[in-house]
C-alpha cells in the first residue's frame, strides 16, 4: 500500500490544495483547516449550509492567504496577529476563540455566499481544540476540521463505491475521490480494508498514526467540489450498503503519534494496536 495524494484545505470548506509532500504537525497536515468562516453569531458556516463554499479558492501564500472564487479578483488576506477575541463554535456546542481576519475578507465572503460572515483564524492549535476524548489522547490537538487531525480514504474503496452506483442504475457516478475531502489517499489496500485498521497504529512513510475512528458522511459529499452542484449520491448509496448505527461510513480518522514529512509513493503499513489508558 502506498500513498497516491495527499491534499489541504486552508479554509474549512473551501477548495482541495494537492500536494506532493506535506508537512505533518500534532493537529495535522500544516496549513490545513487553520481558518474558518463564521455567521454573525460566531457558528460555522461550510459546504453543508453553502454548497458554493466549494468553489472558494484559498491558496497558501506568504504571511497569509490568496482568496479567490471564479470571477472574481484574488484578494491577499494578512495572517492576522494574533489576537483571540472572537469566540467561535463548531456544531453548535464546541467553542473556542479565534482571530478576525479583517473587514476586507468578510466583505468578499458575505458578497460571494449571500450572507453575513466572517473570516477567522485559529492562532495556536496546540492550546484551542482537544480531540474527542473517546477516542484520543489528553494532548492531542485539532484545528477546525470536523473532529480529528487527518482524514484517509482508499482509491478501491472508492472504485467499490463507484460499482455499487452503477449497478444500481444511477445517472451520478463515477464519482470523484473529491467528494470526499481527505487528507490521505492510499492505494493498494481492499475495499474497505481500513474498516479493520480501527485501533491500529498505522506507519506511514516514517510517521506513525493511530486509526481512531470511521467517519460518518454527511451532504457535503453530495456536492461536486467542482460545480457547488448538489446531487443524491454518494449517500443513497452508501445508506445501502455502508450504514452502521445509523452513520454513513467512507474513511477514517488519523491522529500523529509523530510530526514530520508525508511524501505522494509512502508507504502505508498496519501495525500493532493502541489503547489509551
């Protein structure tokens, strides 16, 4: 097995970055889900409220960010000093604070989705978002992703996917491995063989990470991350033949047990069980 992508997402719900080698730190792949964009009430707003967030263009540049959507003119957003005092809330009961990015990023914003929001930026991961204490560790550490550090998902999983789509006579496959927003793409593995790498370690190049737990799939993958057009599937499908207690399941959750590089070509291996007493 071996890793095929590897992609980053600046701005939570916006555009997939590729990358051929990606820096790893505690609360994931750098730059990834550092910003986030918020309502006027400080709650999240992503492609499950606003399907044409999935069209935002938000590139890594120096000090800051390139943000973009098509039509429009980039606009050079500042990584703001930090200075936390707004309070942001993720699924309506996580809190934490947050930097304003500025009035210049939150006019583009507001235009472009049609609603009031603003831009915000987490400053230090290390002192902001535990993770789920269920399934991880006192210290570890997550930015504004949905709930743990990495996401990995596996190309035959995906081709099995596509199958069952098929041969159910739906119009809407093949359907790209971008609908479903990973951090990691392996190849190599069996269909859903990383069902059974839960509660393993997983080396990964030379780095190690624990499979912590199966992700539940929500409308965001309905969207075509190319389009911001809404569709049924994957999760008519998926409801069919991959719902357990009640989630949708593509994927799973990684958290480091080390930083350091992932390369495109390294090699995945499943190693021992962890436990977290």
């Amino acid at each position: 097995m071996r890793v095929s992508a590897l992609h980053s997402y600046p701005v939570k719900g916006c555009r997939r970055i590729d990358h051929e080698r990606a820096a790893v730190e505690p609360w994931g792949l750098a730059g990834d889900r550092r910003w986030m964009i918020i309502d006027a009430d400080g709650a999240q707003v992503t492609q499950r409220d606003v399907a044409r967030l999935a069209l935002l263009r938000a590139v890594p540049v120096d000090a800051g960010l390139e943000l973009s959507f098509p039509g429009s003119a980039p606009l050079l957003v500042a990584q703001p000093f930090p200075d936390p005092a707004v309070t942001s809330t993720l699924w309506g009961r996580v809190t934490m604070a947050a930097t304003a990015a500025g009035p210049e990023a939150d006019a583009l914003l507001s235009k472009e989705l049609d609603r009031d929001v603003r831009l915000v930026w987490m400053d230090d991961p290390a002192s902001r978002r535990p993770v789920d204490p269920d399934y991880a560790l006192p210290a570890d550490r997550v930015a504004f992703a949905d709930g743990f550090p990495l996401l990995l998902a596996s190309t035959s999983s995906l081709d099995r996917l596509n199958d069952w789509i098929a041969e159910s006579g739906s119009l809407e496959g093949p359907l790209p491995m971008a609908r479903f927003r990973p951090n990691v793409v392996v190849d190599g593995a069996a269909a859903f063989a990383e069902d059974d790498w839960l509660g393993h370690r997983l080396r990964i190049g030379g780095l190690l990470f624990r499979a912590a737990k199966a992700c539940g799939r929500c409308v965001v993958t309905t969207t075509d991350q190319e389009t911001a057009e809404r569709g049924r599937e994957p999760l008519r499908t998926l409801a069919r033949h991959r719902n357990v207690g009640q989630q949708l399941l593509f994927g799973i959750n990684l958290i480091p047990d080390t930083i350091g590089e992932l390369a495109v070509g390294d090699p995945v291996e499943v190693l021992d069980r962890f436990t977290l007493g």
